[in-house]
C-alpha cells in the first residue's frame, strides 16, 4: 500500500480530525501514546489499510523516546548476557532501520575503547571478543560492512585522532567497534508519525485517553476542555512506562537512564564514542557520545525508579557524580560539574517478571518486550527498546487484528521508509546544507529553498527559523516547547533554550 495522503502535521489537521472524529467515532484501532512504540503502531496498522487514531496527553516523544542515548543497538551487551534471541532481533531491526525505515537519520557510529593501563590484558581480550561477536551479529543480520563497518584494533595515534580528549600516559591504542547512531531520537519518532499521517492515521496530540477498555476510550482534549468517546475494535496500550495508568494490571519495574549534556570543544570534538568501562563491573560501559548541535553526550545511568512517575525525570547528583567520575578515568584533563551545560533523565519501561520482594539491580531485567492480553482491557506493549520499536508494534498489531478479527493486510515496515529517508547517494546530491540533510533527508531541499529562513534562529545556534516554521506546519508542534525541547532539541541546553525562547515565540503570533 503506497501512502495517498498528507503526511503534514499541524493545528488545523487537528482540530478537523478531531471534528471528524466527533461524527463517526468508530475506528478500527486506538493507540494510546506517542512514542516511538505508539508511533510505530500507528503506522504498522494504518500501512495495513486499518483505520488508526492515535491519542497522546502530551506531545509527539514527550516521554522516554526523547531521553534515549539516540543509539540504534546491535544487542551486543544482551549477547553478553546470554540473551542471544534479543541481541539477534536487535541487530535485524537496526539493519531494517539503517538500510530502509531512515537511512538518513543514521549514522554508523565508531564506538572506542581506549587502551589504558586500567584496563589490562584480560579485559581487553574480552572486549575483543564481545566485538568480534558483535560483528558476527552484524554479519547475520545481512547489514553489510559499508553500512557498519568491521571491528579492529587502532593504533594509540588513531585512538587519540578519535577521541582527543584520551589520556595519552600508558595509552597502547584502542579497540573500535562500530553501531547506529540516530541524529536525534525525538525526530525519528516524529518521521514516524508522520508517515502513519501519510497512511491516513489520526495523530492527535494533547488528547488524553480516558476509562480506557478493550474496545474504546473517552479522549480529553487537553487544549479545549471537551470530551469525545471514541469506539475502537482494538485499543493497544503503548504508553510506555506510564502503561499502568492505562491498564493497572500491569506490573513495570522502571529504571533512570541518566545522560549529561557537554560542550563538544571540552573534549576535544571527538568523532568516535569515547567507551569507558565501568570499575568493577563486567560489560557495562559509560559512554560519551557525539552529537548534533556541537554537543556530547555523556551516559548512562541504570538507576530503580520506584513511587510516582513524573512526566519528565531529574538526574541525581549522585548520577551526575558517577558519570563524571567514570569519564575521567579515561581523560588526560577531568571534567567537572562546571563542563555540564544541561542533563537529561528517562525512564525503561521494564517488565517486572520479578516475584515481589525479590530484588536485583534492573540492569539485570531483560529488555525484551512483551504484548498482554488482559480481559476487557486494552492489548498493552511493553518492555523492549527503541532499536525493537518495529517488531514490537508488528506483534502488537497482529494481535490486535486477531483479537478483534480485523481484516488487513500483512505487515510490510520491513521495507517501509518513513518521509524524508533515502540512500546516501540521493542525499549527497541535495542542494541544503549536511545538518539539513542529516536531520530532514530529502525534505531538507524544501526547506533550504527559501534564503531569507536559513538564518540562524538565535545567535550561535545551529538551527534555522526555516525548521522552527516547518516543526509548526508540517512536525505537530504546538506550542514553543514542542519545538525547543522535541523538534530541535535546543532545551537540552537551558541557556541556549533561554537564548531562542523569544525568537520561537514569535513563528506562533
């Protein structure tokens, strides 16, 4: 099935979806939530010719899709734990995602383990052979060595051209390894939603579900106050770690992922993802990863989350410490608190398979998701990682067509490209600057085509008033921090979100 409609995003689609809604509220599937899992729901089960809403409180990837490390695994850490069905099924999905869904929102990403005298014979051979196992992954998913190239060891002058910021005392090379890396987790999930718009889903943002049942809900709109009941055949819970709200049967176990924003120039803009093994433990790194908008960031944490969820986490001092810490082990100069220009917190939706009291670290929880089936409730999506966000909507979707005896057609996002995606090749030939490119893919050319809006939204950022335009016309965007804190990612900073507030402001007046 080939997308007929619009796939533009904006206040008015809104408010007329929501109109039509109000006339014939009769679907066959109702998603609740807007991340990348709810996101990718949508899109499975509208490509298949149902008729799809989706209904999200806040915004497009306002939860734990836009706190991610922007990573697509390969599941070599799963590997490692003897979860080899998880690692395979990464490493599947991050080719699918690399080579077809967005091929432009990803990178392959050199992720480097210096050499220092810290880390001795031993454990540098176990690295080496968890790489060596990952490149086996790689090979078994079909994604070939031009799309992520093979591991190897590099020289200790390599090491120090990847990663400048290294301590060079003792320093024997390094170990590289390579995996996906997204420009930015909260624009792939908006990308996803769009393409579902495109299909002819409802993406309706500010609409919160309530006295949710297995076969509809009554939505909220959270702008106007007014409420509408809306019938479904099929309602999937894909709210993430807030589920349990939706359906209390669900039992998550949630943990903090905690990520430090930095300057890129304090470490010396590195192109590779300085990987520092963590003292003490076993497969478990911190990672300072190279991104967008001259930044690196620094993570990540695995911290129990228990009592009430808040809708966006703090990182804790003591996280903020570890992290640093852990850093400066592998650093000619230390950072301190002063190099950290902003922090940012999400929550794993981790499926408690527990029994009660028992304990453990939920760095020991498997990442594997699961779909359940309740009676009379909604069919809930949980567990799982960004990387599975397809496979995870294909099994939710499936059973929803099951359970409600839905005809549709075969799922085919395996070979689904979301707007905007193409092979490098036609993207080299676009006529807008690469951060356009590597952010909007072939939409970048429309929005360079106008001079006058690629001025810089504010001094010394590097986003453009022609994006901020575009995140309201054609992203979702609703309101200025849609677009500082989801579309552009500039709130990660909050001096420069306080830098560009009043230029935003003024693309709503």
């Amino acid at each position: 099935m080939t997308p007929t409609g619009s796939s533009a995003l904006n206040a008015t689609r809104r408010i007329r979806e929501l109109e039509e809604l109000d006339e014939h509220p009769t679907v066959d599937l109702l998603v609740i939530g807007g991340g990348v899992t709810g996101a990718g729901v949508a899109l499975d089960a509208a490509s298949r010719g149902l008729s799809v809403v989706l209904a999200e409180r806040h915004d497009l990837a306002f939860g734990t899709s836009r706190w991610s490390s922007k990573l697509v695994h390969g599941g070599l850490r799963y590997l490692a734990s003897g979860n080899v069905g998880i690692a395979r099924e990464s490493a599947v999905e991050r080719d699918i995602v690399m080579t077809r869904t967005a091929p432009h929102l990803v990178r392959p990403l050199p992720q480097l383990v210096p050499l220092l005298p810290s880390v001795g014979a031993a454990e540098a051979a176990l690295v080496r052979t968890g790489f060596l196992a990952g490149d086996a992954l790689r090979a078994t998913a079909g994604t070939p060595a031009s799309v992520l190239p093979r591991s190897r060891r590099v020289s200790a002058t390599r090491t120090a051209a990847l990663a400048p910021a290294v301590r060079r005392a003792g320093l024997r090379g390094g170990l590289l390894a390579y995996d996906g890396q997204l420009v930015d987790d909260a624009r792939f999930v908006v990308a996803l939603a769009r393409t579902a718009a495109a299909y002819g889903a409802r993406i309706l943002t500010r609409v919160e579900a309530r006295d949710v049942t297995g076969d509809g809900a009554t939505l909220h709109d959270v702008l106007t106050g007014t409420d509408l009941h809306v019938r479904a055949r099929a309602v999937v819970n894909a709210a993430g770690v807030w589920a349990g709200r939706v359906d209390p049967t669900i039992r998550l176990r949630p943990s903090r992922g905690t990520h430090l924003v930095l300057d890129a120039a304090a470490l010396g803009n590195p192109t590779a993802a300085l990987t520092v093994p963590i003292p003490g433990e076993r497969n478990r790194f911190v990672f300072a990863l190279p991104a967008q908008l001259g930044r690196v960031y620094l993570g990540l944490t695995d911290e129990e989350a228990p009592g009430e969820l808040p809708d966006v986490p703090q990182a804790s001092d003591g996280e903020i410490d570890f992290l640093l810490d852990t850093v400066n082990t592998a650093l000619a100069t230390p950072l301190t608190r002063d190099d950290v220009l902003g922090t940012f917190a999400g929550l794993r939706p981790l499926l408690d398979t527990t029994a009660p009291d028992t304990g453990g670290s939920t760095a020991d929880l498997s990442r594997k998701h699961a779909v359940i089936r309740t009676e009379g409730g909604p069919i809930g999506i949980v567990g799982g990682k960004l990387t599975t966000y397809r496979k995870m909507a294909e099994d939710a979707v499936d059973t929803a067509i099951e359970v409600a005896g839905l005809t549709a057609r075969p799922c085919h996002t395996r070979q689904l490209p979301v707007v905007g995606a193409a092979k490098s090749a036609v993207l080299g030939m676009l006529t807008a600057p690469q951060s356009l490119v590597q952010r909007y893919g072939t939409e970048a050319a429309l929005l360079a085509a106008d001079p006058v809006r690629m001025e810089p939204i504010a001094p010394g950022i590097d986003i453009t008033r022609a994006e901020v335009e575009f995140a309201v016309s054609h992203e979702g965007a609703l309101d200025v921090g849609d677009v500082l804190d989801r579309r552009t990612r500039i709130g990660l900073v909050p001096g420069e979100r306080a830098h560009a507030e009043n230029a935003v402001s003024t693309v709503f007046e």
